[in-house]
C-alpha cells in the first residue's frame, strides 16, 4: 500500500471513492455527506493545497483522506475537553477529514492504514496530536478512531452543516497524543 498526495488528475478517481462513502453512510440512516457533500469544489482545494490523499494498491486508488496541519476552526469549541491544547490560531494538531474506501475494498485494512499514514505526516509536520470527528452514529468510524488509539473527548459542531437542510451539526471528537 502506498499513500501519497492526490493529483489532479486522480480527483474524478477520489468522487468515485468518496461516493460509495455517501452510500455507505446512508445505507446507516446517517445525514453526513448527504445532499452533494463532499462536493468536488472540496476536493479541488484540497488537491490545491496539498491535503488530499489517496491510498493505492496494485496501481489501483482504493481509498482517500484529506490531512490537514493549518487548523479547524470548527475544533475550537468543545463540548468536553481536547488532550492537548492547540487552537486554529496556532494548530499544532493535524485534522483528519473525509476517510472513505472504495466499497470494492472494504475489509482490507486501508481506513487503519490511512490513519496510520496521516499520523506519520502529522509527525513530519511536528505536530502534538491528530484530530478527527465524526457524526454520532457513524459507527464505524467511531469504532476505526478508538481501534487505532484515539481517545473520545467530546462533541463539536460542524458550521458547515448548518447550509444542509436538516443536516446533523453535532460530531463525536476525538484526538490521539503523538
């Protein structure tokens, strides 16, 4: 497995990827990523700034994430307590977003590897810890956060999805200490 930056080329590859996410998701009942989110505009700025990511097997892209080491600022309130202290203002953090696999490879350890890859970029950047969040009943990937050492510490809101009609905004949090 190889996890590398996406290029521009790759993003129709990473729509394809993120849309059986959506289906996945829905499939739970879940509101996150319905109604054209994650949109290709998202993914674009992410190529663009050089915080999208794929994991490829055998040539083939089979999973994404964006990592991001500029901040949330969706992360600075908390309802219960971050392990490390760091803001938006000065993130020392890396944020982990938009983790999906291609239902084709589902079961074959690419979530673990890609939040494993993302730790050891947050590490590169020297970053204290590694963020990510989730919708409350999105099991698997709360049970993915907890099984690769991350602790849950709260709920935030996504500001976002307050432009979603009836979109969930609340979002389990959770960080692991690097």
């Amino acid at each position: 497995m190889e996890f590398r930056p996406t290029a521009p080329a790759e993003i129709d590859r990473v729509m394809e990827i993120l849309a059986d996410g959506r289906d996945a998701l829905a499939a739970l009942g879940i509101d996150q990523w319905q109604q054209g989110y994650p949109h290709r505009e998202a993914i674009e700025a992410d190529v663009e700034w050089s915080e999208s990511y794929v994991a490829e097997v055998d040539g083939q892209l089979l999973a994404t994430c964006m990592v991001s080491v500029r901040g949330d600022r969706n992360y600075d309130a908390i309802d219960g307590a971050w392990l490390t202290g760091s803001t938006s203002e000065e993130p020392r953090y890396a944020a982990v977003h938009r983790v999906a696999v291609a239902a084709d490879a589902k079961g074959r350890g690419l979530a673990k590897f890609l939040m494993a890859s993302a730790e050891q970029l947050a590490r590169q950047h020297d970053c204290e810890s590694v963020r990510v969040d989730t919708h409350p009943g999105n099991v698997p990937m709360r049970s993915l956060a907890l099984s690769c050492g991350f602790t849950e510490c709260g709920i935030i809101l996504v500001h976002e999805a307050g432009n979603v009609p009836n979109a969930t905004p609340q979002r389990v949090a959770f960080e692991k200490r690097l």
